[in-house]
C-alpha cells in the first residue's frame, strides 16, 4: 500500500478573515446537528428551564423524586404527548442529547419510559382497550414506563428465566421461579410513582416453552404494588441517582390483553398462534432496544460534547500563580484537541445512523446501532475522563456536572446491551453472513456512510484495510496472534468497522459543507481521528507491512500539525457545540467568584494589621 498522498490543506493557510468565523460556527453547528435549529432551540430552553443544577443537602430520594418531576415538566413544555415524542425521531434525539447535558438527573428515566415502553406498546402492541388505557396514562405522564428485561442470572433468550404462564381464562400469571429469575435494576421501587412495566417472560402455555414475549403490566398504581409482585430497593450507584430494584413474581396476574404480540402473536381457542421461531420472538420482542441503543449512545457523546466546552471554558482561567493559563499549556491543548477531534466523528457518526431510523425501508439500522453504540458510549467515556483530569479537583465536584455526564455514560455503557456483547455480536455476524448463516443485510463489512466521501486519503485507506484484513482473518477461522480467541477477534474487527466508519462521516462532512473554512476545519478532525486510530494500532500495522518507519514518521508529523492547526481554533469547534449556560462553578465567567456565590460570601474577611 502506498502512502505518497499530498499532506492535507491546514486551515492556516486561508486568509484569517475575522467576519467569517460567525459563518464557520453556523456550518459546523448544521455539520453536527442538521438544519433544524429551531428544534434543537426548543428542546435546550425547555432542557435549560428544567433547572437541574447540584443542591446542597439533597439525598439520594429527594433527587429521584425531583428527576420524574422534570419528566412530568418536560412532557407539558414539549406538547403533553409521551406518545408524540417517542415517535418522532428526530424530537427525541434531540430529547436525549440536551437531557444529557442540561438535565442529567432526567436522562436514566427517559429511556424506559419513552422508547422502550411508550414506543414498545405503539410497535408491539395490538390497539386492545387495556393496552390503549395504559398507553393513554403513559402518555400523559400519569404513569412512568419501564422495562423489566435484565434478570439476576442474565438477559439473553436463551437463559431468561421469568415464566409468563398462559391460564384457561386468557390471563397470564407471572412467576419467578428461581433467584436467577428475579428482574434487577428497574428503577420502581419509589413507593410514590406509578409505573407501568413491560415484562419478558417465556410463555408457558399447556406446559411447553414457547419463548421469550413481552407482557404489560400496571406494576404500581396510586393504590400500590399489584397483587404477587414483591420489590426490594437496591443500594445506591454511583452515579445517577434512580430508583432501582429487585423485583419477585409470585403468580401476578396480567391481562390476556396484556401479551404484547400485536399481529404476529395471538391466542384463538386457547392456543397460541405465532407464525415466528422462537428464537426471533425474543428478537422481536426486544425490538424496541434498537432506537434506544442509539440514542442514549448519542446521548454519551453528547455528554462529551459539555465536558470539553466546560474544561475549555475553565481552561482560559485557570493560572498557577503567574504562569500561563492551563489553555496555553501543550500537554494540555493535545488531549482536548484529541478529545474534541473524538467528539466531532462520534456526534457525526450517531447522527449518521439516527437518521436511518427514520426510514423504515433501511434494513442495516439495527445492526449499525449495534456496531456504533460502544464506540459512542466507549469514546464519550473516555473524554470526560480526560475532561475531569485536566479540571483536577474542580472535575471531581458534582457542582460541576463532570462527574454526571461520566457516571450517566457508564450507565449507558451497560443498558441497552452491554457493549462487549455488542461487540462480540457485531464482529461474529461478518463471518456467519459468509457461511450462509445470516442475511445479507447483516453483512458489517464494508458499510458506508450517508453521502460517503469521495476522497480517500492515505491513513482512511489504512483504516479500510485494517477492516478487510480482520475479516478475511475471521472468516478463515484465524484469530491472529494479538487476542486470545474468536470473542477477541470479534470485537477487534466491530471496533476496526466502527472506527473506518466514523472517519468516513467526518470526511463526507468536510466535502459537503458550504462554508470553506469549516470544510478546512472538518478535514483538519478527520485527519486527526484517523491517524490517532493508525497510532493506536501502530503495532498491528506494523506486523502486518503496511506501516514502516517513513510511515510513522509521516504519521507524527501529520498528527502534530493537526493538533497545532486544531489548537488554534478551539473556540470555534468548541462554540459549534452550542453548550447553553449551566450552573456550574467552573462555567461561569469568573470561577473564583462563582464559588464566593455558592458559599453567599458578599466579600472576603478583610485582615486587619
């Protein structure tokens, strides 16, 4: 492979025109987040108004309590329909991005409760008179969803234990008939709250297992628990203060209207009528989870796109005595250069595979929300860290919001699949497509982007081949000699695709944008995300000839130049992020004085001689 393409045009080298850089905002601010900005400013005021800010003396109840008070407020601001909401895609992105950087006590809730739930009842459901009741009282916020998939011993079909047992009156009774069955984590033990839940259970009818299927059940009402459902608060996390549980069934009973089968499940004389396997009855089942995978991913990088605005906002105050400020210091300006550069591919890449939701027709949408979810979320995590270091002991107070985002993506981290399963799956299913074992459209391989760039420079065509090389490897059964086995080798090429990919969405930005100089800024971020990824697998590249010692020079030298050209326009990239005020410390515009505030000091004691 060669690598004699010319270096990229630096944005040094356009006239530094000061009127232009309004321009060069409003371009990469429609790059990142699209043309509709009159949503994106709805949704952040009514984010913003929601007044989620840390309070001194509140506990662990009073902040649960208070996160389905601001649910309740945001339903009313945004029209008063959950339902309106979780069906319009591009309104609940939106949701979820603001939440997680505005209202971070509000984002763990909104998952269940709009998608999985609320969007769970609309896809799987069948329009029946109790399905609808429930959905009405949803929609009004009268009742907060969740689901109930996650079990003590696991969550996959195969070892889902929680039996829904078909009655000879219609009715179902669910049973936990063993510890690893009891349902763990969902956020309904707040004894004042309604909640109704989606349950997976593996339906039992006559005696036969006939798979994983959702059921829907008024788990908590104004009047308390249902009949046989038994709840047992578990101990706080460390982060996002929720209401979470441990949940026991013996024998509650939900309504034959409550099996969740909508056409391609129902009950006629007392049998069951499914014309699906049963495996893809679980798969169906949990169907719900694709939309929410990429939104609360998305979410996480939203996450990270507050934590470097914040540290680079404090980082133009913070001195040590004389010296120059902390945003004046390299070390520093490389990891928030390298971090905002992580940032614009993961907010280009979501935005890439959120839109596909949008169209039905698109048979790759679930499984690009599979391979871009731990990629987002692994990234996301990862900058905050950076971000809550350089911020020091400013970056460890909760005042400052760092921490929240942090322990919101490590939450999402987990929910919604957990990202080393996700990858395993991911990296797997190329293979299995090769052997006939799966569709095509399930082929992960060679995915392109929206609008897929036309230029192709020397580190992207390193990256392709690092995807190509992996997965023929895979396909022949050889591991390699870097992982310890086909799980390894799995998520090495998930990670390998995700990472071409996210290159590919910066690269097709930078071709497409109207406005010169953020087509120069754009392709300066993609050159330096591309050859972060080519250092990070330097060794890899290496073994295998497609790196030698010119290459890695040119690689430094690239990478150098592109962190020096990133530097000197920090405050645009970071300003397209459009972070609104927040009440931290460290975002205002004088800190030290920020804090005297906190403390209702008037002036410092004046010592007296």
């Amino acid at each position: 492979m060669t690598i004699t393409d010319p270096p990229a045009t630096l944005v040094s080298s356009l006239p530094d025109v000061s009127q232009h850089v309004d321009t060069t905002t409003t371009a990469l601010r429609a790059a990142l987040f699209g043309d509709d900005d009159q949503l994106h400013t709805r949704v952040q005021k009514a984010m913003v108004a929601l007044d989620d800010h840390y309070a001194r003396g509140d506990t662990h109840d009073a902040e649960v309590q208070r996160s389905y008070e601001m649910l309740r407020n945001l339903i009313r601001d945004l029209g008063g329909s959950s339902r309106r909401i979780a069906a319009d895609t591009a309104l609940l992105g939106a949701v979820f991005d603001w939440a997680a950087i505005a209202a971070p006590r509000l984002l763990p809730i909104m998952s269940g409760h709009f998608r999985l739930v609320v969007g769970g009842i609309d896809e799987l459901g069948n329009g029946s008179p109790y399905q609808q009741q429930c959905l009405d009282e949803l929609d009004r916020a009268e009742a907060i969803g969740v689901l109930m998939l996650t079990e003590l011993a696991g969550t996959n079909a195969t070892d889902m234990q929680t039996l829904a047992i078909h009655q000879p009156d219609g009715t179902f009774l669910l049973r936990t008939p063993n510890a690893g069955a009891v349902k763990f984590m969902p956020n309904v033990a707040a004894g004042n709250v309604p909640k109704t839940v989606i349950v997976t259970a593996r339906l039992m009818v006559d005696g036969v297992d006939e798979g994983v299927f959702p059921f829907l059940l008024r788990l908590r009402t104004d009047a308390g628990l249902a009949a046989g459902v038994h709840v047992a608060p578990l101990p706080e996390k460390a982060w996002a203060p929720m209401d979470n549980a441990m949940i026991m069934f013996q024998d509650a009973v939900v309504p034959a209207e409550g099996l969740l089968g909508g056409d391609w499940a129902h009950f006629a004389d007392g049998q069951l009528i499914c014309k699906l396997s049963r495996g893809a009855r679980f798969h169906r089942a949990i169907s719900p989870l694709q939309t929410g995978r990429i939104t609360l991913a998305s979410a996480a990088v939203a996450g990270a796109r507050a934590g470097t605005a914040i540290t680079w906002h404090y980082a133009k105050q913070r001195r040590a005595g004389s010296g120059p400020a902390l945003s004046e210091r390299d070390a520093f300006l490389r990891d928030l250069t390298s971090s905002v550069a992580q940032v614009y591919a993961m907010t280009l890449l979501a935005k890439d595979v959120r839109e596909r939701f949008a169209d039905d027709a698109d048979l790759t949408r679930s499984v690009r929300a599979m391979l871009a979810k731990p990629i987002l979320s692994n990234t996301a995590l990862a900058v905050l860290s950076i971000c809550r270091q350089r911020c020091a002991a400013q970056g460890a107070l909760r005042a400052n919001y760092i921490t929240d985002w942090a322990g919101n993506v490590e939450g999402i981290i987990t929910a919604e699949g957990e990202n080393q399963v996700l990858q395993v799956t991911t990296g797997k299913m190329a293979w299995q497509v090769a052997q006939g074992r799966g569709p095509s459209h399930l082929e992960v391989t060679g995915l392109s982007v929206a609008n897929s760039p036309g230029n192709t420079p020397w580190w992207q065509r390193l990256l392709t081949e690092r995807e190509r090389v992996l997965a023929s490897a895979a396909e022949a059964g050889d591991t390699g000699p870097d992982v310890l086995g086909a799980d390894s080798a799995a998520i090495e090429l998930s990670t390998a695709i995700a990472e071409r990919l996210a290159a590919d969405c910066v690269l097709a930005a930078a071709e497409h944008s109207w406005d010169r100089r953020a087509r120069g800024l754009l392709g300066v971020l993609a050159t330096a995300y591309g050859l972060e990824r080519l250092q990070e697998h330097a060794l890899w590249y290496t073994s295998q000839g497609l790196l030698n010692s010119e290459g890695a020079a040119r690689l430094g030298m690239e990478l150098t130049a592109c962190r020096r050209e990133l530097a000197d326009h920090l405050d645009i990239l970071v300003g397209a992020f459009d972070i609104p005020p927040l009440a931290a410390p460290i975002a205002a515009d004088d800190y030290q004085q920020a804090w005297l505030d906190f403390a209702d000091w008037d002036q410092l004691p004046v010592r007296r001689e």
